[in-house]
C-alpha cells in the first residue's frame, strides 16, 4: 500500500476534566475503536513513557496528568500486565532526583494501581545505521525492560520546535544530563528534528500505542512556563505522528510547521494531511482552539534572493529575525541553572543575573525550558513580529489555503 492510500487511525474522545471517573470512562472510549487493549496478555512487561519534565505539579499542564496515567496503568493491570511508569527528567538522572519528580507531579498514588514507578538509572547505547542524524545515541535502560512501550504525551507549545507531543515526547529517552548534548551535536533545525524521528523509528517495533493527554494542554511559554489551555480531548494513535498531526490542527498548526512531523513525511513515515487519517469518535475541528498562544512565530516568509548577494542577504535576515532567550530580569532569581544548561556555553551570571552571547546561542531554548521561575522567555526582534504580522494581514485576506502544495 503507498503511502497516499495508507490510513492512520486515530481516535479521538472528549475528556472534559481529570476527575476519576471522568478519566476511566473517556479512557476506554478513547482506546476502544482501537482494540481496547487486546495486544496486551498476562505477564506482558509494559513501559508508560509519560511527559514528567522537571516533576512539576499537575496543575500547571506541564506533565502527563497523574490521573490520566493512573487509569492506563488501571487498564493495564487488569489484564495482567507488568506495568512501569517512567521517564528521563532533564537534569541529572538518578533515583533521588526520579523520586522527587514524581513525588512533585503527583505520580506516586499511580503505585495504587498495580503499575510500579521506575528507579533504574542504567544507560544504555544504541547503534542505528537506518538513522538519518542519530546512528549512534544513549538511552534509558529502564525500557530494555520492556516488551511493549506506550508513549503517554502531553500538548504544549515549544519554542524550539512549536509543538511538543508524542514524537517529541520520545527525546526523553535520552539520559537527562546529556539532552543538552543532542542541540550540540544537531543544531540545525531539521537535524534536530530528524533526530527525533530516528528515535522514534529505533523504538518504533516496541511502541504499540501513543496516547496524548490534550484535556488541559499548555500555550505561550511552553513547554514549562506556559498557561494552562482547557481543550478537552483525548488523542490516541498506534503512530506517533498521526496523533500529533491531529493535535497540530487541534491548536491551529499545519503539518508543514511541526518540522519533526515535515521529516517525517518527507521520509515516508507520517501522514501528509487529515485526509490520510481514519477517524474514530471525534474529529479536530470538534475542539478545535484556534486562538491557541504560540511560542514562536510565523516562519514560512521566503525571499528567494540567490548567489552571493542572496547568501549575504539570507545571513543578514537569519540573524536580523531569529527568535532568542531573553531574561525577564524582575522574574529571574539568579539561581543560574539557564547557564549551567546552556549547551553551547552561551550564558554567563553578571551580577548575580544571565547574559545570552547572541553569538554563541544556538536556539535551542534550553534556558527557557528549565527554567524554574519562568523568567527566561522567547524573544522576538522587531523586524520578525512586523513581518509576521504582515504574513497573518495577507493570510487573512487570502483565506485559509495554504501556499504549500502537498
């Protein structure tokens, strides 16, 4: 079958809060159209790979929802599974620092279900020559473990790479203290992205389902400093890519602005359009949020200029309209974790408060995401935010079509 008449199926459920019985019962509507959950048999190890970031409280959108993953879990075990839940906060990786993490998101009451909360700190090394970035990389020993993965995201906003779902959501399979590592050794964007899908196609014969937690995702700031956006659904797909397409258009985005979703289909793995999708429940326009704060402008402006003239200029341009960290200086408490996670050594502490070397910084909003008080923040120059507005005037007096062909 090609791939233009390949059928992704995606379910898709209303959830309209995290109360239990509001989450049990969207759970199993949400994985039935799907086969519930009949390629798990007694004795299967499973692995839930959830979204923990920093361990922040499940408030604030940031994680996967505790209650959410608690009803998995539930399912799960009731089928006689061998369930452990995990994932590689950044930072350092070690038993404390994973018990603090999920002691702050709430994660410990999903030890009630039967499902256990990984401690193994093991790192292993990976060798795939299919890879287009990532032939070689580390991962979480915890997933050896593992006959099947599910991959449990969470919707947010991202500044690097605009949405942060279940591809994206699988770069926490690299040990913590070496993600910063990944931005150096891919700095280019498409790299970066290509690096994602890699992972995702190494651990692809063990993932069965990717699930997203969608009820309340995250806009503006995120992924960790965002504001909580009510959307209200549940998104499930036995491919990453699909379920994430879904979401992009859920929040306003195409296909073509999620660059790890753009490699992907360039490659052959991801659908190019909805119209590839095989929907069951609920389609996106259904909770459609087309309002939903971005982190990053509008990059699709293109100026064509050619030969060394035209390099000149693309040079001038990059640098005059690239997106940067910026401290919010009444915010910041100084505690300098931006610096001492700045991959590219870009961010130095000058009296007690950060300072970016534009020339060094490679964009990768590390800085912002760790940031604990928010206080880092993406910045756009002038010129950029004029021209994207521009780019949003002519869209609207154009309709919605996009420029694109696919």
């Amino acid at each position: 079958m090609s791939l233009d008449q390949k059928k992704y199926r995606v379910s898709l459920v209303p959830c309209e809060n995290y109360e239990t019985e509001t989450v049990r019962s969207a759970m199993r509507e949400l994985l039935a159209p799907l086969g519930g959950l009949d390629f798990v048999f007694p004795g299967m190890k499973v692995a839930v790979k959830a979204n923990l970031v920093t361990g922040a409280e499940e408030g604030r959108a940031v994680t996967t929802h505790p209650e959410l993953v608690a009803a998995l879990c539930e399912m799960l075990c009731e089928r006689g599974a061998k369930v452990i839940v995990g994932d590689s906060p950044g930072g350092l990786f070690t038993p404390g620092i994973l018990q603090s993490a999920y002691r702050n998101a709430g994660y410990e009451r999903i030890e009630q279900t039967g499902a256990r909360l990984n401690l193994d700190t093991s790192v292993r090394k990976a060798v795939f020559p299919d890879a287009v970035s990532a032939k070689a990389f580390d991962y979480t020993g915890w997933l050896d473990q593992a006959d099947i993965i599910i991959d449990f995201a969470k919707l947010k906003t991202h500044a690097m790479l605009r949405m942060t779902c279940c591809t994206k959501n699988l770069f926490g399979v690299v040990p913590g203290t070496t993600k910063p590592e990944y931005h150096m050794r891919f700095p280019e964007p498409e790299a970066f992205a290509n690096m994602l899908v890699d992972l995702n196609e190494y651990f692809r014969p063990k993932i069965r389902l990717a699930i997203v937690d969608a009820v309340d995702g995250m806009e503006g700031n995120g992924p960790t400093s965002g504001t909580p956006r009510h959307i209200g659904a549940l998104v499930a797909s036995e491919v990453t890519y699909a379920a994430d397409l879904v979401c992009a258009s859920i929040i306003g985005m195409k296909r073509s602005e999620i660059l790890y979703l753009e490699e992907a289909w360039k490659r052959g793995l991801a659908p190019g359009s909805l119209e590839e999708i095989e929907f069951n429940g609920g389609r996106p326009e259904q909770f459609a949020v087309p309002d939903f704060k971005r982190n990053t402008l509008d990059r699709s402006i293109s100026f064509g200029a050619k030969g060394a003239a035209g390099k000149m200029t693309a040079a001038f341009l990059k640098l005059a309209l690239s997106s940067g960290p910026k401290v919010t200086r009444k915010e910041c408490t100084g505690c300098g974790k931006c610096s001492r996670t700045c991959p590219a050594h870009a961010i130095r502490m000058v009296e007690g408060k950060p300072s970016v070397d534009r020339k060094k910084c490679i964009g990768c909003f590390c800085c912002q995401e760790f940031c604990p008080t928010g206080a880092m923040k993406v910045h756009h120059t002038f010129l950029a935010k004029a021209l994207a507005s521009l780019g949003r005037s002519q869209k609207s007096t154009e309709g919605t079509g996009g420029s694109r062909k696919v």
